[in-house]
C-alpha cells in the first residue's frame, strides 16, 4: 500500500488539525495499515507527552490563522489545493474507467489491423522445400 500521501495527514491527525472528511479516508487507511496505525500512535503518544509537559494551550483565535497559514504553504509546496490525502476514489474510478476504455480501443485497432494483413506462410522445415504452386 502507498503510504507516503499519509504522512502529513498522519501528523495533522495526530494534532486535531486533519478536517473531518480527510480523517475519515487517513481512519480507512489506518484500518488497513499497521505501519501507519503505528505511526499514528507514536504521534499521539509524543504529543500527550509534549502537553503534558508544555505551557497553556494558545487562544483558538491565535491558533487558526497560523492552523491555516500552514495548510496552506503545504498545500502551496505540494502544488495542489489545500487538501493533504489522495483524491477521493470515485475520482480514481472515473479515471481507471478511462484508461480501460482507452486500452480496450488500442486492443480492438490492434486485432483490426492485424485482421487486414494476410497470415504469414508457414516456416520452411530444414531439406524440404515447398513445391511451386501450380496454376490450371
């Protein structure tokens, strides 16, 4: 499984940052995944660690813009909208069913073209040859 689309997400998860519908798809993922799951517990252990450890939580005003001033520059790093997992599978589906139907018209202009050629005769056998054709 491809795990290196998770990790930020893991991370962000682990701080009560991921928006909802991402945590959704990063918890399916965990569901089938030990060594993210592993991860993902080792994050949150750490964490409780540091808070346990640290001073007050920050205000919730302060936080948010600096919350998304940071979503925004991974978003920005990585090229693409601020989301930090894969697209959505309907998405990949779409794209999947795109491909096939690509392939499946390669295969049947392949089988055409080669239906248009003569079939080739068959290998001479070492000392015989084959006899001239006779016309009547």
């Amino acid at each position: 499984m491809k795990c290196d689309p998770y990790r930020d997400a893991i991370a962000l998860a682990a701080g009560d940052d991921l928006p909802p519908g991402e945590a959704r798809r990063l918890e399916e993922h965990l569901a089938s995944c030990p060594a993210c799951r592993a991860e993902a517990a080792e994050l949150r252990a750490s964490r409780a660690a540091f808070q346990a450890a640290a001073a007050p939580p920050l205000d919730e005003a302060v936080l948010a813009p600096v919350r998304r001033a940071v979503l925004d520059e991974i978003a920005r790093q990585q090229g693409r909208r601020a989301t930090l997992l894969p697209f959505p599978r309907r998405v990949a589906g779409r794209w999947l069913a795109a491909a096939a139907v690509v392939l499946a018209a390669l295969g049947v202009a392949w089988l055409a073209r080669r239906a248009g050629t003569p079939p080739s005769s068959p290998p001479l056998i070492a000392g015989h040859e084959t006899p001239p054709a006779t016309t009547a």
